[in-house]
C-alpha cells in the first residue's frame, strides 16, 4: 500500500518533475487510483511534502480501517468533517451529535413556524378547549404585545437572551414581567407540544419575586354609602353590589346572575358551574341583611345586574361619587370574605360561600377585620341606609312595582360569563 501512495513532484503547469531535474517543484501530487478507492481515481495537490505525506498516510488507515468506502465520501466533505469534528472535539461533543441537534432545532418535526402563527393557532385550541370568554381576551392581550416583538421570528429563533433583553427594557411592574413570562412558557409548552420547537427559552427564566399585599376591602362605613348612592342615583346597582358585598360573588358571577337563580324563600343563591370561575356549581347563602336588600327589587326572571363593562363603570362612577379614591381591587368580593370570616371564624364554611379553597381564605381573609366593624357589617340594611334619603330617589328599579312572588323558581339561565 504504502509504495502505490506516495507524493510525486509536480510544477506549476501540474506537470511530474522528473528525480535530479532542475525544473522548481510548484506541488507535491497525491494519486489515488480505481484500485484504492474503488470507484474513480483521486488526485489532490499540495504545497509541501509534509501536507502530502499526512493526506498518504490518513489514507492509508482509513483503507484499512473502512476498505475502499473510505473513499466513498467526496475528499472536500471529508476534510470538513474532520475540521468539525476537532471543533467539537474541545466541547466533548460528537458530530453526530452536533447534527442531531441542528436538525432538531433548525428542522423541528412539527415544521417551521412563526412565533405570530403559533399564536393564532394556541388562541384556536383555547377555544376548542372551551376556555372562558374573559381567560381568551387576557390571552389575546398578552399576545398582542408579544407578537410586537417575537411575531415575526421562527419559534426556534427566539431564544432565552431575546426574551430576558426585551423584559429588561421595559417599564413594567414585576407582577406585568411575571404574567408575560407564564404566557410566553404557556406559549412554547405549547409549540413543543406540536413540535414547532424542541425547547422552552422562557421556562428557566426566574420569575419577579412579588410583594404579597392584602386584599383591598371597604370599611363599614364605605359599604354604606356605597349602597345609599345607589340607592339615590342607580338604583339599577342596588341588587347586584349588594349580592357582591353581602354574597361574595364575582362580578362575572353576578353580572351573568339570573333573578330565577335566587331563591329568596330558602335564603339559597344557586351559582351554575356554567357561570362559575371554577366551573364548579355552588349554593350561597343569603344572610339577613341581604334578604332586605334583594326583596323590593325580586323578579321571576332577568339579569340582576347590567353587563359586566357596564357594572364595572358604573360601579366607578359611585366611588368617586362617594369619594373612593383609590377603589380597591375586587373590593366587593374580599369585603364580605373578609368580614364572613371574622363572624364565623371558619375557613371551610368562607371558602364554600366563595368558590375557593380553605388555603386561599387562610392566606388572604384572616384578621383583615375586627368584631365589632363585622357585627356593623351584616346589620347594613337599607333602612340605616335610608336615613335623609330622597324617598323619590330610592324607589326600585320599575320592575319593583311587579307583585312579590312568595316563593322563587330554582330554574335558572344559562348565558355565559366570565370573571376572575
């Protein structure tokens, strides 16, 4: 083998210098023929006789470690293969495995897809998944922003960097940057999923650490002229703030309320697992004072209360009519989980009322209020709330001159809200 490989002299014109000819020597000329290769011959040129000799005896073993498959490959894609291979060689990784990962990452078994495209396409599964109607909108909130930014890239392109640098940049509040970053993790578990992307760039990013505040709760006084301006300028208002201070429920829960839903014979408020956050069914008591507040505005049937963007604006309007500067937060709903716990003192029976868990009472309700502010809380009743009130102004809505039924149906509607 080795006297059939050997370099031979060659000159500019690639013509052999003869031995002892005086003719200068341009290259150093490597011939490998049919019989070694087993296809077609190769020839290769080199400068000098030491990069000669190498490629012989390079050839050398790979004959006789692979025969003339060896010599199969193309020699340019050869070399390549060998500069890659000391490339990764430093990193401890093979070259099968570097093109496993390209493929995997460049070429997803799923296709290549846009950032923008799995995003039309994740807001489509929701749907089909029958997520609630207010759970799609914050989606497609979210995801109009991000598109902004990522929509135009493939899903494997936007890597951890990209998403840390953009969070950086902006002037967000931590608890802003963290629901980004659960969107955008939902967004790419998701792509994994349906194979678009192999990995989740934002899953390993670490979310902003959040400040726990209390709910936000009104005081007695608050929640009484919170009703007594209802009572004089939206009498509309009236049934649906006080199932929300005095019954807890969400304002989508209250604001899909039906009046066939409420049972004002057995004291029961039947909130339909259709209407519910958590899907679940539920019966809520209606305490005495509440009993008050709903009698005079009763109905077979029809809404409690207006559309939740209405009841939102006009509950706005309210407080600032009564001087709320700062209205907080859910305010109704964590008033009456509030002061329900200071008079029971229980977190099973708080957390049924509500449609929680005994864990989120415990973390949020406990030792908000007092006991006396508790007992002034559930003696509210519209007769204190009357006191130098118009009395042409705080008749009920018209429905009001309806006769009272003695009893409620049980039977209730089934339109569909949505509320956290």
């Amino acid at each position: 083998m080795a006297t059939q490989l050997h370099p031979v002299k060659v000159d500019s014109q690639k013509r052999i210098v003869p031995s002892g000819s005086p003719g200068r020597v341009a290259f150093w000329r490597v011939t490998l023929g049919k019989r070694i290769t087993g296809t077609k011959k190769h020839r290769r040129f080199f400068k000098t006789y030491a990069e000669a000799k190498d490629f012989v005896d390079s050839c050398v073993v790979a004959r006789a470690v692979q025969g003339k498959e060896a010599f199969s490959i193309p020699q340019n894609l050869r070399v390549e293969a060998m500069e890659c291979a000391k490339k990764l060689e430093v990193v401890g990784v093979t070259l099968t495995a570097a093109v496993d990962y390209y493929l995997r990452n460049a070429l997803p078994v799923g296709g290549i897809r846009l950032f923008s495209n799995v995003c039309n396409e994740f807001i489509v599964s929701r749907r089909a998944m029958n997520c609630k109607p207010k759970t799609l909108v914050q989606y497609q909130s979210y995801i109009r922003i991000l598109c902004e930014e990522f929509g135009k890239m493939k899903m494997t392109e936007v890597k951890r960097q990209d998403i840390e640098d953009w969070l950086s940049e902006s002037e967000w509040s931590s608890r802003t940057r963290k629901n980004y970053l659960v969107t955008l993790t939902t967004l790419f578990n998701f792509g994994c999923g349906r194979e678009y992307c192999t990995t989740n760039p934002a899953a390993l990013i670490e979310r902003p650490i959040l400040d726990q505040r209390p709910p936000g709760i009104l005081s007695v006084k608050q929640a009484l002229e919170l009703l007594k301006k209802a009572l004089e300028t939206d009498s509309e208002m009236v049934s649906g703030i006080a199932v929300g201070l005095f019954a807890g429920l969400r304002r989508s829960e209250i604001c899909a309320l039906d009046w066939s839903e409420i049972n004002l014979a057995t004291q029961e408020i039947e909130v339909k697992g259709i209407k519910a956050k958590t899907r679940q069914r539920r019966i809520v008591s209606i305490a005495d004072n509440l009993l008050e507040w709903l009698r005079p505005y009763q109905r077979q049937s029809g809404s409690v209360a207006p559309t939740v963007d209405a009841f939102g604006q006009r509950l706005k309007d309210l407080s600032m009519a009564i001087k709320i500067k700062d209205w907080p937060h859910n305010a109704l709903r964590h008033s009456m989980g509030s002061y329900f716990y200071e008079k029971h003192k229980s977190e099973n029976l708080t957390a049924a009322e509500m449609g929680n868990t005994p864990a989120v009472v415990h973390k949020h309700y406990r030792t908000m209020v007092n006991r006396n502010d508790a007992n002034e809380y559930w003696n509210i009743r519209p007769d204190s709330a009357l006191k130098n009130t118009p009395s042409a102004t705080c008749s009920p809505q018209k429905t009001a001159e309806r006769p009272v039924p003695t009893s409620m149906s049980e039977n209730g509607s089934d339109s569909e809200p949505f509320n956290a």
